[in-house]
C-alpha cells in the first residue's frame, strides 16, 4: 500500500471523512487514492482558501476535523488566512499539504518553499512525514493533536514519493489528550464571586455558547442574578425561540465599555477576557473595566464541563429552568432596502434549524438583534477577524449538515476574497442562500479611519470605495453557476428571499443597502 | 511628521511610487497621509494575491520596485503565493504590512499573528519599525534591500502606533550593495568551452533575457556556434521580429531532455541550471545531460552585464550582428475554434509593444511558437510556479506601461485565483485584453496524473474536472465591470480579439477550446 492509501484509511478510520481539496501535480496519487476509499468524501474548491474556511465550517457543525489538500507552500499561503480564523475558533482541522519528493527539493526547483514557516504560524502540531512506513502513525497523530484540547489547526507535509512509495499502513485513531482536570479552587473562587451580591457576568464563549453547556451557564447566571455574555464573535452560537438569551458583546469597544460597565466580577467561561479588536489611540485595548476581577474559569477552546456542572451543583441551578428566548420575528420589511431592513428579512424569514454564516460586518449589524426569537438556529462568527470567512464557512457547514439551510449573511467587500466558493456550492448542490449585502464600500473601514483618528481626504476614501466599477454580484454568481437576483427594495428582497429559501440548491439575493457609515 | 507620512515619502524618494493595497483598520493612517504625497500612486485591490502580483508586474517593467500595503498576518498570508512568484523572478518589491499597535499586542487580539514567520518565506529583508524614528530608515534600507543584488522581496511591518505617532522624517535613498566584480576565471573557462568545438548552449535568464544583454548573448551563440536557450519561465523575455530569437526550454522534461541532449558545455547566464518542475517516479530530476559540463558565467537574478561584455570582448562577437527573428505572423484562423487556433489568433494580431502576461498553461503551449515572429513584444512568465499569478502580473505591466497594450493569456482555473484582478483593471481604466482560455479542466494535472504514475478513475478526474458548473467568465467578467464576449469558432475569437485591441480599456474574450489532454 502507497502513502497516499493509507494516508486516507487512517484519516477515515479517525473519524475525518471529508476533505476540501485544491491539488496540483505532488498530490495527484492522494487525488488517485480516493477511487479506493469511497468513505473519504472530496470535494474541489478552486481556491484554497475555500477549502480552508470549509473545513473550518464543516468541523464547527459536525465536532470531526475535516481534512484539507494543498499544494506546496503557495497553496497553503492561498489558504492561510481561514486557517487563522480556524484556529482562533478552536477548530480541530487536519491540513494535508503536498510537497516534492524528498530527493527533488535539493535541486530547488520553482515552487520549493519553506512549508513548516509558513504552516507554524498557524498550527499547534507540523510535522512531515519522511517515508511511507510513518504516514499511518504521523496521521493518526495529526488527527490526535487536531482534537487537542484544544481544538487546533494541525499540518502534515506529504512529500510525493511518500505519497506514491508502497510501504505504508494505515494506523488505527490515537486518543487526543484528555482535559486538565477540574480546579476546585477556582470553582470556590467564582461561586464566592456570585455570590458576593457585587455586579458579575459570565463571559462565555467556545463550546459553551451551544447544548447542555450554553443550559447550564444561563442557569447560573439566572440563579445569581449575573449577566451571561458571550464573546464579539463566537466559532458557533445556538439561539433562537426556546433557548437561552445571550447578548454577544459588541464589536465597538465604545459600546462593549457600555456592556461592562460597573461590573466587579467577569467570569470566563470558554473565552478569553475581552480586549478590543485593534487599538484606537488614547482608549484603553483591555475592556475589562476598573476595579473588575477577572475570574478564569475554563480557558478559550477547552471543554468547561466539569466547571460548569461543579458551578451548577455549588449554586443548586436548574438548567431545565434555564431562561428561554420568546418566539418573536420582526413584520416582513416593506418599502425602501436599508441594512436595518435586510437584517429585518432575514429574521422575519429564518427557518427552522437554519445555520447563518455570519461575515455582514456594518450592513448586517442588526440580524442578530431580528432574529433573536427566529426558531431555532445556529449563528458562525468571523472568529479571527480576516475576511473571506463567511462564504467558505458556508460551504463546509452545509455539507456537514445536509438536511439543514445555510444562510451566509455576507458583506461586498468581504465576499471578494473567497466569491470561488459559490461554484463548490453549485457542484455539490448545497442549500445555501447568499443575502449579499451590497453597500458599494469598505465601511467598516471608512468607520475605522475616524476612528483611529486619521484624516479622510478624497484619495484615502477613494481607496475604501467599491463603486466606479459598481460590483454586480448577480452577474458573478451566474458565472459560477448559481441561480440569483437582486433586491433594490425591501419588498423585493422578502419575495427573493423567500424564494431561495424554499429552492433547492444555491441562490444568491444581492440586496443593494445604502452604507451605514 | 508622523510614521506613515515618513515611510511614504521615503518611499517616494527612493523611487517606490506605486502602492498596490488592500488595508484594513491597522493601515488607516498610511492611507490617509496619500493624500498629502500626491507622488505616491495608490491602486487598490480587492485581494492580496492580486496587489503582490501586479506589484512583480510593475516592477518586472519598471526595474523600480513597487510596494504592497497588507493587513497583518492574514493579509500577507493572501498575498503569499505571488511574493512567491516574485521571490523567483528576482523582482525587487517592498511590502508593508500593518500590524496592532505596539502595545495592543500583548492582547492577543483576534488578528494577532507572526507576522515575520510568515514573511520570511518570502522576503530575504524582514524588519519591523519599533519608533516612528525608525521608519524612514526601516523603509530606505528595504527598497535597497528589495533592489538586492539580485532583485529580491523586503518586507517591513508597520505596527498601527508607529504610522500614526510623530516623531518621524524621510530619509534619502540608500545605494543598494553592488553586484560582486566578475570573475577572470570563470570568463576564460567559457571561452575555452565555446571553442573547443563540443556542442555548446548558452542558458539565459532573468536579465540577459532583454536589451544589449540579449543582444550580446545571441551574439556569443552565433559566434561560436553554441545554442541559445532560455529559462522555461522568464521573468521578462524581449522577442519578435528584429529581436535575437530564443529557444525557451521545455515545461515538459521529456522535452526538456531533447533540447539539452548531447550537450558538453551548458552556459549559466542569469539563470540556474535547469531541474524538472516537479519530480516524477523513475525520471531524473536534473535535466544536465551526463557528459555535460555545467559554466556558471552569472546566477540567477544577478546583472551579467560585466561577464557578457567580457565575453563579447574575448570571442570577438558583434551585439550589432546578431541574429535577428524576421517578421512573420500565421493567418488569422478560421473554422473550429482549438487551442491551437486560439494561439495562432494571438500571434496573428498581437500588436507591436505588446506585453504578454501568459499563463495560458496547457492551452497557450502554441502562443510563443505563433507569436515568435510578431512585431517586438514583451513575455512575462509565471515564475514560481503558483498559478493565479497571470492577471494580477497584468494589472502590474499596464500600470507601469500605459501607452502599451496588455494581452493576458489565461488559463480557466488559474484565472479563479485573483479573478479579482479584473475590477483593478476595470477601475484602473487599463488597456488589457484577457483571452481566457476555457477548456473546463484543470488540463495540466490530468496530464500529470498519467505523468506521475497514478491510477485515474472517475473520483480522481472529478477533482480536476471544472463543468457541471460551467464557469461562465463573460458573466464573471461583467459581473466586475468590463466588456466581455465568448468565441465558440475562430472567426468569433478573431473578430473579438480584434474589436479588444482597439478598444481602450480592459475587456474579456473567453473561447471556449476543447482540452489538449
């Protein structure tokens, strides 16, 4: 048996069954490899950085890592930017990256490059495997490391005569590390805390922003009178009708203060104490307000069981009794399409089990307010900032979730660095419906440089502007195969909304908004 | 004067006036100071790969280095696959790469990452600016740096406090190192090789690819008898009628092994000695004959100015005699539109002064062979390997070059890389005409995976295979504001092409070939 062959037994008998690829000529016995191994499910994006964000989505939905195939160092860079917000998001993510055969890098040929420099940034586990009898062993341990805890990026080089040579097997899945145990200490810590009957928050983020986890923090928070805060932008957020509210803490640090403000006691839970997004001169990077303890229950990305259920026990919470969110949808929008009437559509329109992608950034800054007695949904967040995320996302979680409709919440500017991504969605037929926010503008940015204080003369603006030419999204997603219209009313949006909804497949509804900013 | 206000003017000063950009909220303060430094041309992109791409085509016309503006790690990451094309062409290119505030960095903010991992793949000069004092000399010692010799990729971070704080000045530009003085010995070996009568070829590339080293180079080919090859992959090769005419060495090693076989002496002029692409199962990787001795006269990147005359001056040649390619162009096809058709329609009606930015790939393999006699054109490679380098290098030579006409010859699937590319030219107003080659396949890998080896049943082509959906470019290209049409016979292709290079402006000709493999 090749590399290649057992590379992908291994793999499928760890539980990673998918993988979004983008190979070139030293992955192409891997590529070979799948006719033999029909549980591996491969699925072709045209730009890596689709099959980056994919296998990020894809692993949010389902809890497995997914696998990605790329090609050299170039393809790992195309795909390092959603590796970045893979890795802020905790995500377990296995990268299988293609190299030249051991003997052929010595001659430095074109494409030879550094793959692990650029791979460490990255990833948590980087290693290469250096003959065909290792391949087995190092996937099982990529699988293991991608697990964690926490969930992390792991990256395998595959030189192509490992790849092709026969020599190899497949190795049964290791275990992943298992959680550091529970600190009793900090438990006592934090029910002292809540119970001290001074201001207090839980600020949670991670795995508990979902299930019997997301239960139990608004249990406790109810049972003590503490407010439950999630993180700006969670991997993966239940809400909706019957579970309990959150209020997500607001990207501006201007109004996350507001949030904070008079709090003694924050109480992390999955997430990490709250620090605004960039610095912004004379005002403060770290958001926890004076005179506020912090209290780190559970770190980013691991596994706050135990705490939570030790917390739950000391306080006598009852996560049945847990508050639910009211069913609640805003009216259908009528009239002029504003962002504020988009956002509104979407949470008149939601179904039932929808899974939104969330990359709208200024234009889509009220859906989570209108839909936020929507039926039961799941919300992904742009977790590490670089855009591009939100369309690729959308693809891994549709696969992942087949029987469910995926609705990515995506911003003009941000659409632009990963738009191949709705081709893979017309190839494997998801049910994805695109609301693409229109604004003709970097706003968030025209936001930011007042922000930050910077003068805004015409030719710096002109450098945040996407009109002349005006992007014509309907057009684009045509090109790739998907059916799409556009909105330039509220009415119009509703009736193209609810049409994507209701069709099988992928559609795009290009919903032209003035900008907010 | 603050950070960003020093950087750009000493980038100004040192002769850096083009900034290819797409920022974000760390960068605001570089983008406000354009509009108090007329001299700085910005363009804005919307994708990395699209900036670092059209910085190499500018600089590979300018000989001047162009600089990138990036945001953070994530952002260079983006533009990581064409600094690689850039690093192999030798171009002299400066990147900026905002990151957090100085301070902001202990956070660990979402779009926290090593930037200088990253960067070093890629740049042989890494610096960050820690004070706005430093920045005028930080940014003076990169554009010497990326002027090398050889022509290399600097990269300077910027964090968000430095650009915007006072404290900073310009500094004058620095004299880059000066190439090292040409070796007697090496210049006496060639001769003696040149003369000994055994079958001889001089191999040029980066610089001696164009102008008098050109000239000087054939001219030592023909007087001595020798062959003259260059690279497969140019940087930048002169050719057409009146031109010396060079024979480039095959993609294909099999090819490649029947241009160098029998050879004695293989003469380095600018260029490296020539290894296979990739490495394929019982073929070798170096493509050096046995028996053939290999004279490094120059290395890649490096001027060979000092060694070509010396060269001329011992062998008695005449620059001014050298051979010269006659005028001749194929007849403008007609009937069923082929790949080979396509290239011939190229070579019949490209203009004079016309540069070709070819990543045609499989389906432009007859375009240098149709052209070779067109009236005197540039031809710019893709020299790293990393596809989705063609458009952007595009956008890059007709900025620099805009009273000439650029021809794009793009394959389908490297076109989806930087697709974006085309809203820059639309916005730009460039004179660019795309003939986008779409043979809905990635052709060259399903020719490598025979070439390889591999197995091929129907799993492994789906992942090279781009139908179901059709991509549809003319949708794609209007969808960002350029004319489009497609051809379907050679007659319409003619016609279109035709009607492009008249028409100032950008515009897409897609036609439609069916695959060579």
């Amino acid at each position: 048996m090749n590399g290649a062959h057992a590379l992908i037994h291994t793999l499928v008998d760890s539980g990673v069954d998918t993988c979004f690829m983008n190979p070139g000529t030293s992955e192409m016995h891997f590529v070979a490899a799948l006719d033999d191994v029909p549980a591996m499910h491969s699925v072709l994006a045209l730009f890596e950085g689709v099959a980056t964000g994919a296998a990020d989505g894809h692993a949010r939905m389902t809890g497995r890592p997914a696998a990605t195939l790329l090609h050299l160092g170039p393809g790992l860079g195309n795909g390092l930017a959603n590796l970045h917000n893979a890795r802020r998001a905790f995500t377990p993510l296995v990268n299988i990256v293609g190299d030249h055969a051991t003997y052929h890098k010595q001659y430095d040929a074109q494409l030879e490059s550094d793959i692990e420099t650029v791979a460490r940034n990255v990833s948590s586990f980087v290693r290469r495997s250096a003959k065909p009898d290792e391949v087995g062993g190092d996937a099982s341990d990529a699988v293991a490391a991608a697990y964690g805890p926490p969930g992390q990026v792991a990256t395998l080089v595959l030189p192509a005569d490992v790849s092709w040579s026969d020599g190899a097997t497949p190795t049964p899945p290791r275990a992943p590390a298992t959680p550091e145990p529970v600190d009793d200490g900090i438990v006592k810590q934090v029910v002292e805390a809540l119970h001290s009957g001074e201001p207090a928050a839980l600020f949670i983020g991670g795995r508990a922003c979902r299930g019997p986890l997301l239960d139990a923090a608004a249990a406790i928070a109810s049972a003590t009178g503490a407010k439950l805060l999630c993180e700006t932008f969670p991997a993966r957020l239940e809400r909706g009708a019957g579970r309990p509210p959150v209020e997500r803490l607001a990207y501006l640090a201007e109004l996350a203060a507001q949030q904070l403000d008079g709090l003694r006691h924050l109480v992390l839970v999955g997430a990490k104490s709250p620090v605004s997004f960039f610095a912004y001169p004379d005002k403060p990077s770290d958001l926890v307000p004076d005179g506020c303890r912090v209290h780190a229950l559970a770190g980013p990305g691991h596994d706050p069981t135990g705490v939570l259920e030790a917390l739950v026990d000391a306080l006598g919470a009852d996560p049945a009794a847990a508050p639910r969110q009211g069913a609640a949808r805003p009216d259908r929008p009528t009239g002029a399409l504003t962002a504020q009437a988009a956002c509104a559509a979407v949470g008149a329109l939601l179904p039932e089990g929808a899974i939104v992608s969330d990359e709208g950034n200024t234009s889509g800054l009220f859906a989570s307010g209108f839909s936020a007695g929507a039926p039961p949904h799941d919300w992904l967040c742009l977790t590490g900032g670089a855009i591009g995320q939100g369309l690729p996302v959308a693809v891994g979680a549709a696969i992942a979730c087949r029987d469910r409709r995926v609705v990515a919440l995506e911003a003009d500017g941000s659409a632009l660095y990963t738009v191949q991504s709705w081709w893979t969605m017309a190839r494997e037929s998801l049910d994805v419906t695109t609301v693409l926010l229109n604004n003709r503008s970097y706003a968030i940015l025209n936001m930011e440089l007042g922000r930050v204080g910077a003068a805004s003369g015409p030719r710096a603006k002109e450098m945040l502007d996407l009109s002349h030419p005006d992007l014509d999204f309907v057009s684009l997603a045509r090109g790739m195969g998907l059916t799409a219209s556009r909105a330039t009313t509220a009415d119009e949006l509703v009736e193209a909304l609810e049409r994507s909804l209701a069709t099988p497949g992928p559609s795009v509804v290009e919903a032209i908004v003035p900008s907010l900013v």
